[in-house]
C-alpha cells in the first residue's frame, strides 16, 4: 500500500500503530493527495493493489466527495484527504501522533 502512495505521488503520509488502541485495525495509513482528482485516483490506485494483492473486495468511503477516502482493508485502514480536510480533522491528534511538518502551518491558520 505504501508503495503504491509512494509510487503516485502521495504527499505527507503517516502510518499510525493503533494495535492494542483499536479493535478495528492494527495500522491506520493517513495521506493527503493534491486535489480531489489526486485524491480520487489515489483511492483507486490502491483498490487495483490490494485486489491485485489477493485483498477480494476492500471497502472504500467517500468516493463521491474527493475530499476524504476510507479505504478498510482489514487490518489497515487507509484515510486519503485534500489537505485542508486533512487539517481540519487531524486524525494524527487523535491518535497523540503528530500531524506532518509540511501541514502544521496549515493547522495553526484553521485554529487561530
């Protein structure tokens, strides 16, 4: 999963060990994409890898917005947001990870 992120050009992702903190998932993979066409086509760019991967059916959230991607597979969940949608909800805090350098300016403008 991270490959493909890597591979197409996600920007500012976080893998969160939420092992013994969720009942849900061991990992949570939290990526931003540019726009929401990147976003969009990030989301399908994993689907395709985890299918290809023997993954049969990964459930996927959200595709109508472009804003924000869920994509549940199994014991990974990936979030996929437009930046400022990343910001604004800051999954990173919830979880007391930090939430990455290059969006920190961003978060301190949406609280100020």
């Amino acid at each position: 999963m991270r490959d493909t992120l890597d591979q197409h050009s996600a920007q500012d992702t976080v893998t969160i060990d939420v092992r013994g903190k969720s009942s849900i998932a061991d990992y949570m993979v939290v990526t931003s994409g540019r726009s929401s066409r990147h976003v969009e086509t990030l989301a399908e760019y994993v689907r395709r890898a985890l299918k290809e991967n023997g993954y049969k059916n990964p459930g996927m959230e959200g595709r109508d917005s472009g804003d924000w991607i869920l994509i549940d597979a199994g014991d990974v969940i990936l979030h996929i947001f437009r930046p400022e949608v990343r910001v604004f909800y800051n999954l990173e805090k919830i979880w007391s990870v930090p939430l990455p350098e290059a969006l920190q300016e961003g978060a301190a403008t949406a609280s100020a």
